[in-house]
C-alpha cells in the first residue's frame, strides 16, 4: 500500500450500510478535498477482504437508479481475470459501443492469433481506446471496477478518462472469496484507500454470515448463494487446519467433495460443481498464519465444526478420539508420517451412518474388514499411504470373504494412492461398484499373492466416468484389453507413469471419451488414430515426467504443474503419433519425445502448434492436413525439429477435394520438402525454415485449375500451371498436364508450350484467391528468404496484391526464379514495385521465361526506377541474362518506355 493514500475506515456489517456511507461521503459529497484536483480514485478492500466486489455491485445498481448524478456508470467485473483486452471490452459493452468496434476486437484477436500471443497477454487495443474516450469525454463518470488482476492496472490505457477531476474510479482487488492479504501491497495509485471494520455487536454474535452470503451471490448468478457459501465453507475449514490444498488434495476433489458430502444435489450436480470448482482459486481460502482467529469468529464455523471435521496429527492425537460424531457427513484424517503408519481404533466409525466423505492418509486398519465398511451412506473414500494391519501385526491375511461390502454399492468415487490394496479391486467386489463414477489408481500395487490379479475386468463399471491409473502398471497389465469398449461413459483416462504399457489398449468403443493422458509412458512404441475415439479432444504425452497433481476437470494438466526438464534415464520409445481425423481435437501438449520420428495430426482443430517446445529431436515427418483451425506453426530452427517431410493445409475437406491429392503431390521418398497450402499469409509468421524444396499456395485451392491463356478462351485443363516440371520430371500430374498440352498443339501461339517445358517445381510459390490477406504487413517478413529462392511463382486471381513482390524493397530479388506468371489480379499496379532502391545485378539473373495476362490496372511489369549497379563480373550471370520468353496480354494500362 502506497504511503500517499489517505486510509479510511467503514465501521459496519452490512453490505448496505457500506454501500450507503460509500455513496453519501465518497460519491455524493463534492466539498470534500479528495473530490478537488486529481484525488479521484478511491480503493475499497471490504471485510478483510470479504464482501468489497458485493458492496461495489449494490454501489453500480444504486447510483444508475437514485444516487449521485453521473452521465455515465461503467461497471466493469473482471474479478474473474482474462486479460487486459476483455477487460477493455466490457469497457465497450458497457458503453454500448456499435457493432464496429466488437470487429475491431474479432479482428485484433485473430491477428494475435495468427502472431502467437496467449490470450493472457494481449493488451489493450489504441484505436478501441480513442473510441471509449470521446464516448467519456465531457460527461460526468463512474468508473467501478472489479480487478482479478495480480497486478494495478491503469485504465487510462482503456480509453477511460480516469484522471478528469469530475470522474470518479471505485475500485477493488477482492472478489469471489479472494482473502490473500498480500494483494493490498499493490494498491499504489489510489487516493483513498477504504475498508470495512466490524463492529463490537457482529464480534459479540461471531457471525458475518451475511457478508459471506453477500459474497457468494458475486461468484455466479445462476446456482443458490447458499449453496456457495456451504462450497466456499467446507474448503475453508479444510484449508484452515491444513498447510496447503496438497494436504486435502482441494484441487484434485473439492467439486467431489461437495457433491458425494450432499451441499450440492440434483441432476446437474456434477456440472454445477466442476463449474463452481473452476471459478474458486485455492491459493485465496483463510489460513491460520494469514487471518488468524478472525475467521472462526467472523464466519459462524462452529456449527459446522461436527459436520465436516479435518483431523490431523497436529490437532489432536488419534488414540484420545474414540468415534466420530454421529453427525459427521464429511471426515479428513491425516496422521503423521511412520513407519508403520498409526493404528486406527476399531469402533472409530461405528456411530457414522451419515459419513458420506472419508480421506484416509498415513493409517493402519485391516484391508480385509475396515472400520468403515459398515457405513452405509458413504460416496466418496479416499485411501492415501495406508498399509493393512492384518499383514503389519500378524504377518497374514484374513480374506473374510463372506463379509458384505454394502458400502460399495452407493460408492461414487475411489482413490487409491501409494496403497497396495489390490482385493479391493478383484471382480467380486467390483461387481459391487455399481455407481462407480470416478475411480483413481496412483502408485497402488499388489500386496499379496494369493489374491488372484491376473485379469482386471472394467465391464461392470459401466457408469465410470473418470479413471486414471497412474504409475500403476500391475493392474494396468491386468486389465482385459477388450474392458474399455463397454465403457461408454468414459469421459477422462489417465494412465501416467505406466511405463511397462508397449500398446495402447483399443479405446475406439469408448466413444464419451475427451481426455487422454499418456505422461510418462516410456515403453509406449505408438499411437494409431484407430485405437482412439472420434470424440477426443485433449490429448498429452509428455516425456518428462507426469505432473505434480491433476485437477478434477476435464483438461490435461497445466504447464505450470509439468516437469520443466528430463531427469530420468529411460527415454520415451513412441515413435509415431497419429490423431488423424479426431476433428474435436483442440489441446494437444506434446513435450521430451526423443524418439518420436513421425507426428500426424491431420483433420484435428488444433489451432497452434509449436515444434520446438516440443524438443522431439528425431521428429521428421510432420503431417497438418485439413487444419482449418490452425492458425500457427511455430518453427524457426531447423535442427529442431529436423523435419524432412512437413505437409500442413488450412483448408477443409470440401476446398481440399477440388484439388485431387494435390495436398499429398510429392514424393515421400524425396528427403527435405516442404508443403504449405494456407488460406491467410499470417499464417507463416511462425515459420522461419523451408528447406531446399518446398510448394508454399497461399490460396484456397491449390492451383487454378486452369493453364495460363486458357480463362478467357473458356478451356479447363484439369490442372494449373503453378507445379508443372520440365520435361523427364518426377510430377504427379505429368500425364495430365502432357495431355493437356497436346492439345494446343496445332494452336498458333506456341508459347504455351514453351512456358510448360521450362518450369521447374523444386521450389514453387503461388498467390491465388482467398489465401492472402495483406491488409496486415506485420510478419509478412518472413517472405523475403521464400521469394529469393522460389525457382517458380504463380500470382492469379487475388483482388488485394499490388505488386507479385509484396512490395518488398531489397537490393537482391529473386536470384532463382525462372518461371514467373501474374494474371488475374485487378489491384496489382506494378508486376513488381522496386522504386526506393537500386537492385543488385544478381536480381532475376535466372528468369528464363514471363507471363502477364489480364491486370487491368496495371502500368508498369518493373517499376519504371529500376535500375541496376554496374559492376564488372566475368562468370556471374546478369540481371535478365537468362530470359528467353514473355507473354504479354490484357495489360490495357501498361507502359511502354
């Protein structure tokens, strides 16, 4: 907190009267000093920062109706943080800006897109803001603003005229339950800096449940504020008597925990409790060391003390607790680290009929007959580094198997971890798991060999949804191959760490599933598209390790939680991945695959892929075919990847269709080429390496489907000129093309011919209809290596080039090109503008062969400056040395001097 703010308190507790002293001595009252000058901004942090983005919103419905008069009211919740860039426009929205400057973002956004900028990172847009600020201008303003933000932002940069003495800027880093005492330190350009203390009657009654309730309703609109609060309740008593959410493991189960315990209920549970979960940060729930005994006194946690009940070894000790409390729905027991781990007392669960939560970490009891086996109403049972007490104290165990297990039947999720309690997945007791949704193995294996785990049947476990089995290769190896097709409901497999699996088990039957996780799997030799399900949509395979915890939502885990780097001495062995056609696949992360050698992602709606992050340092066929989604590839070194085949088409199956197998035109057995066929010319920002061939289309069918000369006779040849070789090449559509041409045979101009027998293909470049976007020049530099070395360029029937060399001014141009056509192209002024410069001897010293057909508008082929040093060279060829043939036609404007 800076130490230029006037700091002033609110004593209260409501979220009315806060809201009604803010409005009357902040807002109404224009005599007070900070309202003179500059002091217009005004900071409001709540209840220890509790309730502030609820009083904010009462403030920006109450002065729109009946306080102060301002001209305009900008209410601005941002307290769920995206960027600086949504954050101006919800500025718009508010403002009511017309449809136009919604485009301008649309626009913005694509061109970041297509630049490689994270949607975090994308600021604010000028032209946007100079819009805001004449809508601002000259009028009376209250700005209130709900920062989710780690950081200050100034909102000036928005357009918004934050600085004029007549506006107002109300304020506050708080919302959604975000407690982090920490984030006030940040508040440096306020000029009034507000919070809200209690006063001595809310301290007699230990309750502010009001303002907590208050605070729930600002989380979402659409689920019960109650429900919220008993949410946001049951993982703050957690988070209070643990050190961190590992210890309860928030992140991996807080929306199971509030289902299976009863706070959320109804068909849509699930859906509403993954929604909340995502909307609830872990890192801002209370602490001891941060809010002390406030919290307890504050919140009314008493009554739910005996409800949901945490137990560690640091609170109490295990031997002087006989049972739980009959009223008990939710218990966390984590006793101390041993070896072996603590005993738990026989009869602990024996008065829990309503225990429907049970976390079990560092325990001894039978595995045979658990203490809680008799708890009928359990939903959820967490077992974490236990070990069985029948093996530890009497070295045998006892199966018990006439024992019932009825808790099984109601089970909604297991999670095993570090524990070998294998009989609890044998057939029989599976048969049990009915309305098993979520079943979780990480590091389990099997204890005792005379339990029979040679095969693990998934078919009775027809309602999961959810399963992971992570570094658990002895029952991943029992698994029955064929357990997966029944399983239609499966929406998440993890199988982390199972580096004994050499084959993916046939998943194409599972056909709910969206996520597949594969980290760490260092035996895994491929992956085929026909093990996988159409339904995909993230897929990861990282090869330095698997994350250090997994969250309980449908996606593959963040980065942030990845290994950074390899640190382990077996290698992944996957040397093929093929998602080809899995088109609701958008999320990809692949990452240390050293022996992956061929990578296809054809037909999927990935929108970006960067190949050197991917550090696959043996990848060399890539395949990007029928991406229409895919904006970026980023690859700029290249000996990383060393690619020898990259194939990649933004265009869908219909464009892709009137091109043949163009798409597929060169030969595998050729090493180093590079095919692009890209409907926008952003597209190649990331892309700094070509190789020595490449075909680059920039068009929206690859070739034209027309020879030059033969639009305006009306004459289809089946193919365009752009990729035609010289006679004796390796092409394709050789036999199409040498049809084609005899039957112009007896024509009178021969020059077709001569220009189809002098093309080459190696390198080849073509600008045609609805593949290039030059509006935005940034980035278009990229291209000025790809035309030196083109040996052929075709530019037709694009309405916005103006010049066939982008109007790029280099001393040295096309050094290679031979063959070269521009028709069709009603906006291209010059064949090629080289006005500013003079050019190198060396430009089109190898152009053999011209063809302008049909630019209406255009004056000159070169610009009329050109001009050449002159120098002497004895074996160099010169500039034009080489040209033997130009066709001229339907140049109506062109220039002769």
């Amino acid at each position: 907190m800076s130490d230029t703010h006037c700091c002033c308190e609110i004593s209260t507790d409501s979220i009315t009267d806060a809201r009604e002293e803010i409005v009357l001595k902040y807002l109404r009252n224009t005599d007070r000093r900070y309202d003179r000058g500059r002091e217009n901004i005004i900071y409001f942090d709540g209840w220890n920062g509790l309730g502030a983005s609820a009083v904010l919103a009462a403030i920006a419905e109450s002065v729109r109706t009946d306080g102060p008069k301002f001209d305009i009211v900008i209410h601005v919740d941002c307290s769920v943080w995206e960027s600086r860039r949504e954050m101006q426009r919800k500025i718009a929205e508010e403002l009511k800006l017309d449809r136009s400057v919604m485009v301008l973002f649309d626009k913005q956004d694509e061109e970041d897109d297509f630049s490689g900028l994270d949607k975090g990172s994308r600021a604010e847009i000028d032209d946007v803001a100079e819009l805001i600020f004449q809508a601002a201008e000259d009028r009376r303003c209250l700005i209130i603003f709900h920062n989710g933000s780690d950081n200050e932002i100034d909102l000036s940069t928005s357009g918004v005229p934050v600085f004029d003495s007549k506006n107002k800027v109300l304020w506050t880093f708080r919302g959604r339950f975000r407690l982090d005492p920490t984030i006030t330190e940040k508040v440096q350009s306020a000029d009034i800096f507000l919070s809200a203390c209690p006063t001595a009657n809310i301290w007699f009654h230990n309750d502010l449940s009001a303002v907590v309730h208050e605070e729930a309703a600002q989380v979402s609109h659409d689920i019960s504020p109650t429900v919220i609060t008993d949410c946001w309740l049951y993982l703050s008593l957690l988070h209070y008597n643990h050190d961190n959410s590992s210890d309860y493991d928030g992140d991996s189960h807080a929306s199971n925990y509030w289902v299976c315990d009863g706070i959320i209920s109804g068909d849509s549970a699930w859906k509403i409790a993954d929604r909340l979960h995502e909307e609830m940060r872990m890192e801002y729930l209370p602490t001891k060391q941060d809010h002390g005994k406030w919290f307890e006194k504050l919140c009314g946690l008493h009554e739910k003390k005996s409800r949901w009940i945490s137990i560690t070894s640091k609170n109490v000790e295990i031997q002087n607790i006989q049972t739980i409390p009959k009223e008990t729905t939710s218990c966390f027991l984590t006793l101390e680290k041993s070896d072996p781990p603590t005993a738990l007392p026989k009869h602990l669960f024996e008065q829990s009929s309503k225990l429907r939560v049970l976390r079990l970490s560092w325990c001894t009891f039978s595995f045979a007959c658990p203490p809680f086996m008799h708890c009928s109403s359990l939903r959820f049972v967490f077992i974490d580094s236990c070990r069985d007490e029948d093996v530890e104290f009497t070295g045998k165990g006892d199966d018990k198997q006439d024992t019932e297990w009825t808790f099984l039947q109601r089970l909604w999720v297991l999670d095993i971890r570090c524990t070998s309690w294998d009989w609890i997945l044998s057939p029989a007791k599976m048969m049990l798991m009915s309305e098993l949704r979520e079943l979780n193995l990480t590091d389990a294996g099997a204890s005792r060999s005379d339990w029979d785990m040679k095969t693990l049947e998934l078919t009775w476990l027809r309602d999961l949804q959810r399963l992971r089995v992570i570094n658990s290769s002895t029952f991943l190896t029992a698994v029955v191959q064929n357990s997966f097709m029944c399983m239609q409901n499966l929406e998440l497999l993890d199988l982390s760490g199972n580096s004994a699996m050499e084959v993916l088990p046939n998943l194409s039957g599972t056909n709910g599933l969206k996520v597949l996780i594969l980290d760490d799997c260092d035996g895994l030799l491929h992956v085929e598209p026909d093990a996988v399900p159409t339904s995909l949509e993230s897929f990861s395979f990282d090869g330095f390790g698997r994350a250090s915890k997994w969250k309980n939502s449908l996606q593959i885990p963040e980065k942030k939680l990845r290994p950074v780097a390899c640190d382990k001495e077996e290698l992944p062995k996957v040397s093929k991945i093929s998602l080809e056609g899995r088109t609701r696949l958008k999320h990809v992360f692949l990452q240390g695959l050293p022996n992956l050698e061929e990578l296809n992602l054809s037909e999927t709606g990935i929108k970006e892929l960067d190949l050197e992050a991917m550090q696959a340092k043996k990848l060399e066929r890539l395949f990007l075919v029928g991406c229409e989604n895919l904006r970026r590839v980023q690859w700029l070194d290249a000996r990383n990847p060393p690619l020898k085949l990259l194939s990649v088409d933004t265009r869908g199956k219909a464009e892709r269709s009137m091109d043949g197998d163009c798409h597929r035109s060169h030969s595998y057995s050729q090493h180093d080429f590079v095919q692009v066929v890209a409907t926008d010319a952003r597209f190649l920002r990331g892309f700094g390496v070509f190789g020595t061939n490449f075909h680059l289309h920039l068009s929206s069918t690859v070739n034209s489907r027309q020879l030059p000369g033969t639009k305006e006779a009306g004459i289809s040849s089946g193919v365009e000129l752009g990729l035609v070789p010289a006679v004796g090449s390796t092409f394709l559509y050789s036999d199409v093309l040498d049809k084609a041409v005899k039957e112009y045979d007896n024509a009178e101009d021969c020059s077709l011919q001569v220009c189809t027998q002098l093309l080459p293909s190696e390198r080849h470049i073509e600008f045609a209809e609805g593949g290039c976007n030059w509006e935005f020049k940034s980035g278009r530099e990229g291209m000025v290596s790809l035309l030196d070395s083109a040996q052929s360029l075709h530019v037709h029937d694009n309405s916005s080039i103006t010049a066939a060399n982008l109007e790029f001014d280099y001393a040295v141009q096309f050094r290679d090109l031979r063959w070269c056509c521009v028709e069709w192209c009603p906006k291209l002024h010059s064949g090629f503008l080289l006005d500013s410069k003079y050019m190198s001897e060396s430009s089109f010293e190898s152009l053999q062969t011209f063809w302008a057909s049909h630019l209406l508008a255009a004056r000159y082929i070169w610009s009329k400056r050109l001009s050449f040093h002159i120098y002497v060279r004895d074996t160099a060829p010169a500039a034009f040395s080489q040209l033997r043939h130009i066709h001229l036609h339907s140049c109506p404007r062109l220039t002769l001097w």
